[in-house]
C-alpha cells in the first residue's frame, strides 16, 4: 500500500469499502473477494482493503479490541509493542510526573497510543512517510488527540517539558537480533538520550555490560513470553535491574542478594525469562523462602507453595533415575507414558531421550532433568499452575 492508496482508503468510498470487505464471511477467499469487488472499485484500493481487513484480524492478539479500528503495515504490525506492555510503560511515564511525550520514531504508533490513554499529551516522529500517516490515522481512529510529523527523530528538536520514547527498529529488518548496532535510530544516539529523562525500548537480549551508567532497565515479560528491556534514563534516578511479568505486573527488582543453594524441597521453581534475564534468580529465590539446586542452573527450589507469577512452580512426584536405562524401567513400573521433559544444564535432547524411554504407560508426565550441585537428576513433577 502506498501514501496515496492509505489516503483514498480514508475517504468516505474507501470507508466503505472497507466496512464491505469486514462484512465478508471470514473463509471467503481473497481472490474471489478481489475478483468482484474489483468490478466496481479500483485494484488498488481493493487490495488495500483486504489486507487490512487480514491484518486486523492479526492484531487483535497483540492490540486487542482497537486491533479492528486501526491500519498497519505488515512490517510494522510485527514491530508494533503489545498493547498491556505499551500500557504498563505509558502508565508509569504518568505516576513519575510526565505529562509529555515525544515517541522517536513512532511506526504505526501502537506506543503512542498508550501513552495518550494514560493521559499524556502525545507527538509522535516518524521517518516512513506513509506510517507516519498511519500512525495520524490511527490516533484518529480511535477518537485520540496527538500530532504525528514525518520525519527524522536524529533531526527533531525536544522541547524542555517532553519526554523522549524510542523504540528503535533492527536495521536490517530481520527478527531478534542483540546488537546495539543494528538499530535505528542508532545507538550511540539513543545512549545520549538516555544520560536524562528519556524511555527506550530494546531487545531483551541487550547484554547488562552495554547498559550505560546510571540507567535503569525493566526486562518485561507478557503472558510467559519476554518481550523488551525497557531502559530508563539516569535523568530518573531509578538505576535498578528490574523484572516485570504482565499482565499481573508483579515486579522484582535487584538488591544484591546472593544465591543460597538448596537441596531439592517440594517444589522446583522455574523462573520467568524476565527474572532470569534480569539476573535476579537470587532476589526471587529470597521472595519464595528457596534456594537454587545448583550456582549455575536457573531453577530454584522451595516449600513454598505457588505465589505470584514471577516463577512456574512444579510439585515434586518423585526422584526418578537419571541414567536411561533405570528411567526407562521406573517409567515402565510407574505406568507413565505422554512425556513432556523440561531439562537445564544437562546435556540431553528431550525428543531423543523419548526416543530412546519410549515410554508406553497411559499417565501423562512431566519430568525436570537437571544438574543439582553438579551432578544430573530426574524429577517426576507435577505443574501446579
Ligand atoms: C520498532 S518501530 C516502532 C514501533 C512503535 N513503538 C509501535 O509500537 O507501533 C521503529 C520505527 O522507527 C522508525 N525510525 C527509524 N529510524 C528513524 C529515524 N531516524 N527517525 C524517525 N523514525 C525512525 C522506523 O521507520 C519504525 O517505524
């Protein structure tokens, strides 16, 4: 889609147009949908149209009940952050006092509009000139005050009372990368930004020694899957490593704890990825009364029973065997079948090791197979939750 096919598909006729494809039975093939409405519409506009239509049906997962009132890109759909992760920064810029953003390098501005639904007054740059449309669009199609200039955010002046967002893309437009230099708007940029109030979002991956001082970061994690480090710059004094698991938000933050080892207790704990990137396995460890099987391996152990969503705890069953043989018999003995294998620290590939069990009995299990102070075990669990 071009500039000038988003600007028609705005019009009343395009509007209508688009209500006509939306009211297409889902399974109706885009080609046969083209087909006719191409006898009376232009061939552009028409395949507008239809990919909205698709793509909005796509968004729904990320964007949720707006996804059906926007427009996207492909590309920047896929780029666009996830509604309650927009949410959750938007919400806290509001409880430490701003009241203006800036968003560098906005897309379709999936982060601008959480940031004017928490209230704050809204601008949003972009480079593209047609997301920069759409970004307009979008704001307006959501009844939502905001300016959008396109534009370049290297070239754009911050006024004194804005707070500068940038959620920068992978320049070669491929998928989770963890180089700093790959960005764009590129990095040594967004690093001076953030010597004061300015917000950044990055790839969960960015290694803790590239952080630059005095910078707090947030790894967010959204229902199990780690989404982005949310970096906040010096300017707000809040230099702590934090993990954030949505939608429950319950949060951890770096206190300097150091890890206690444990032997196996009822339950194991798997960490969220956020706590593990966040490297504070520890301070969850500390929270849940646990320790950790082994100084190396991110599983922790406790007594304690499920609390909070920073973890997945599994209940012991019973130690099993760690050597295949033995753990074939005792899986025999035990009747278990369906196996599901959650190891860490070992060096085995769940599917050969199945493989290799074939185990035949009718229960389902899940077991943990791990190092415990150097050394592998099994573990017959049960998840809790
Ligand atoms: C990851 S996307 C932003 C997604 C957005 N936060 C959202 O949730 O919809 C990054 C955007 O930055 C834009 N961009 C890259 N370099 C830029 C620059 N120098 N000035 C303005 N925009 C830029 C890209 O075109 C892209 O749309």
């Amino acid at each position: 889609m071009d500039l000038a096919t988003f600007e028609h598909l705005l019009t009343p006729a395009g509007q209508r147009l688009l209500a006509a494809v939306a009211e297409e039975p889902p399974d109706t093939s885009d080609l046969a949908l083209g087909t006719r409405l191409r006898r009376e519409h232009p061939g552009e506009l028409v395949a507008a149209a239809i990919t909205q239509q698709r793509l909005r049906a796509k968004a729904v997962a990320k964007l949720g009940p707006d996804a059906a009132h926007l427009y996207y890109t492909p590309d920047a759909l896929e780029q666009a952050t996830r509604a309650p992760v927009a949410r959750h920064r938007a919400e806290q810029l509001r409880d430490l006092g701003a009241r203006t953003v800036v968003d560098l390098g906005c897309g379709i501005g999936a982060d601008l509009i959480a940031f004017a639904r928490a209230g704050l007054t809204v601008r949003g740059i972009e480079i593209d000139p047609l997301r920069a449309a759409i970004a307009r669009g979008n704001l307006s199609a959501l009844g939502i005050d905001g300016q959008v200039e396109a534009g370049d955010a290297l070239e754009t002046p911050i006024s004194e009372d804005e707070v500068a967002f940038v959620d920068p893309a992978r320049r070669d437009g491929s998928g989770r990368l963890t180089r700093l230099d790959q960005l764009t708007p590129p990095w040594e940029w967004i690093a001076r930004l953030l010597d004061g109030r300015a917000v950044a979002k990055v790839m969960p991956g960015i290694a803790h020694d590239a952080i630059p001082p005095g910078v707090g970061v947030e790894w967010v994690s959204d229902r199990g899957d780690l989404v982005e480090a949310c970096l906040w710059g010096a300017g707000w004094e809040r230099p702590e490593r934090r993990a954030t698991s949505l939608p429950s938000a319950e949060s951890i933050s770096s206190r300097g704890v150091q890890a206690r080892l444990a032997p196996p207790r009822r339950f194991i704990v798997e960490p969220d990825d956020a706590v593990i990137r966040a490297g504070l396995v520890a301070e969850l460890g500390e929270r849940i009364d646990g320790g950790l099987l082994d100084p190396k391996i991110a599983y922790l152990t406790c007594d304690t029973p499920p609390s909070g969503n920073l973890g997945r705890w599994f209940e012991i069953v019973e130690e099993l065997p760690f050597r295949a043989k033995s753990l074939r018999a005792a899986l025999r003995e035990r009747n278990l079948g369906t196996l599901t294998i959650k190891k860490r620290g070992v060096d085995i590939v769940p599917e050969r090791l199945i493989a290799q069990l074939k185990p035949t009995g009718d229960i389902p299990a899940t077991l943990v197979v791990t190092r415990v102070a150097g050394k592998g075990r099994a573990f017959w669990v049960r998840p809790v939750r």
